[in-house]
C-alpha cells in the first residue's frame, strides 16, 4: 500500500466513525508500523488541514466535528514523484503512434503540468529528457482507434470491414473485442469473431470500416485468451505445438542473452559461450524473420521443419544477390 493510499485509508476510517480509535487499530487496518502511522497522522493534519484529534484518556484518534463543513480531501492528491509518472506514462503513450488522442492527450497534459508546477516540478525538463522512436509502425487512424476503445470498455459487439494480408479479400464481419495489444509499434485487436465462431487478432490498420453495433460482447476468459493468444511466439495465434531450439555465437551471445523472445523461454550457455536459446511456437512465419536477422550469428538446432525452413529461406536470400 502507498502512502496516498494509506492517507486515503486513514482518513475514510476517521470519516466513518463516530468515536475513537485506537492506535493499535489503525496501524493493523493500515499495515504499517507506529512511526508510519505518525507521519501520517501529521501530514493529514498539518498539511492537508484535516481536524484530526487525539483523545486525551485513551490517546485514540478521531475527527473534530464541530466544524461547519465536513472535511474531505482534495480530489486529486498525489506525490510529486507520481505526478512525474502520469506525465511520462503519457508520453509512452504519445509516442507509440504520434498523433493518436493527441487533443484528449493534450488536456491530460495541461493539468498534469499544473499540478507538476504548483509542486515546483518542472515538467518540461523531464520530459525532455525521455527520448522515444517508433519505428516500422503502421499507423491507425483515431476515430478508428476511439470506435474500437469505445466497443471494448463498454463491451458491444463491432462491425467492421477487413482486408486481410494473408488472403488479400475484403470481409465483413461482426465480432467482440477481447482487449487491444500493441506488438512492435502495431495495434492489434484481439476479438471473438462471430463469422469464424473464434478467436482472431485484426490489425487495426486493416480495418476499412467499422460500426458499433448494440448487441452485447461475448465475454471470453482470460485463460482461454492466454492460450490461443500469449503461448506461441510472436503475433501469431495458436497453441505452440512446437520448440525451437537456436544455437547463437559467443560474440552474438552477450546480447542474445539479456533479450526477452518469449515468457516462457528457457536459456542456458554452453561450454563454448554459445547461448542455447529455446522457445515455444506455433506459426513459423514471424519467427524465422527474426532468425534471419542475425545471419550466420545464429544457428537452428530444432525442430528440422524449421532448420530447412530457414535455409531455403536464406538461400533465396542469397540468390537475389548472385
């Protein structure tokens, strides 16, 4: 618990009651020791002008109310410290694709900045100092962005227009969104297709159309969701059904070896400084993309479907510069 949270805490457990309550009470309600709950007491007292009162016989603490209005805390009140990540959490946000709820963005801004500045933070050095490139992102237009936010907070189905890469077509198709995921600065949504009657993850940018419909959103579980969606690498949906097995070079290794692939890879060096890499996966399209980026740096030691995979890959590769 913080120390907003606790003051927050403190002071709806004085608000409610009518009589005393005991040190010993609060710090075990408010998990923490005497000399937190000290600093707590005086700085709702002192600097937030709580009425705040300590019984003088049995030395518990309440709220003087013979005062006209009640007391009640202001509505925002946080830390400096909290202030400066609501600022730098908007710019992650800002900067995942650059002009995407840039207005909303931009009222948020202004009054974080006040509260920054009434508290002698100086909100533009910080964020000057926070450097973002997004690169290779495929840009979703807003009102697209804001219909799709508005179907999956207020859970109702979507109609949309799709043009598929894969397939190259145009579909039409209702379905319920699931959650949104931002994968290599790409929106995703992750949705129940009721055409399909399945699960399937659209790219936003594809989308050429869409309509909030009435009819209520199919509610999947989220550990139905982690295992069509988050088990196999990459974007790509479905259950891993396989393990590759990747062997990198001892120079290649010392940055292999701090990278995340995968939640659930398993990593380990060999007597040689190779970094042996293992990761569950379904679909091979994304990951032997991401092989090919390392060369001869690399080598793939399972499955074989996927060792030939690569070099027919590579040496297509090659043939474009023979």
């Amino acid at each position: 618990m913080s120390k907003v949270e606790r003051l927050y805490h403190l002071h709806n457990i004085l608000n409610q009651r009518r009589t005393p309550i005991s040190r010993q009470d609060l710090m075990e309600r408010l998990e923490c020791s005497q000399a937190t709950l000290y600093r707590l007491v005086a700085e709702l007292r002192d600097y937030l002008g709580a009425p705040l009162e300590q019984d003088a016989e049995n030395r518990g603490f309440f709220y003087d109310r013979s005062y006209d209005q009640p007391f009640e805390l202001p509505g925002i009140w946080i830390s400096p410290a909290e202030l400066q990540a609501l600022l730098t959490a908007r710019q992650v946000l800002g900067n995942v694709q650059p002009g995407l709820l840039e207005g909303e963005l931009q009222s948020l801004q202004g009054r974080i900045s006040s509260l920054l500045q009434q508290k002698g933070v100086d909100a533009e050095e910080g964020q000057s100092r926070i450097h973002i490139q997004s690169i290779a992102g495929r840009p979703v237009p807003e009102h697209l962005f804001q219909d799709v936010m508005g179907a999956l907070i207020g859970r109702q189905q979507l109609h949309i227009s799709y043009h598929g890469r894969r397939k190259d077509d145009l579909s039409e198709r209702n379905i319920s969104p699931q959650r949104l995921t931002q994968y290599r600065n790409s929106w995703y949504l992750d949705a129940w297709c009721h055409k399909a009657e399945g699960l399937r993850s659209f790219a936003l940018e594809r989308i050429s159309g869409q309509s909030l419909l009435e009819d209520a959103a199919k509610e999947v579980p989220g550990k139905v969701m982690a295992e069509h969606f988050d088990r196999s690498y990459g974007i790509f949906s479905g259950p891993a059904v396989n393990t590759a097995v990747l062997k990198f070079s001892p120079e290649m290794s010392r940055w292999v070896a701090d990278e995340q692939w995968h939640p659930e890879q398993r990593g380990s060096f060999d007597e040689q400084g190779a970094w042996i890499l293992e990761l569950p996966f379904s679909s091979a399209r994304e990951l032997v993309m991401d092989i090919l980026r390392y060369g001869p740096e690399v080598e793939v030691l399972a499955p074989d479907s996927l060792r030939k995979t690569v070099a027919i890959s590579a040496r297509q590769a090659a043939a474009i510069y023979d």
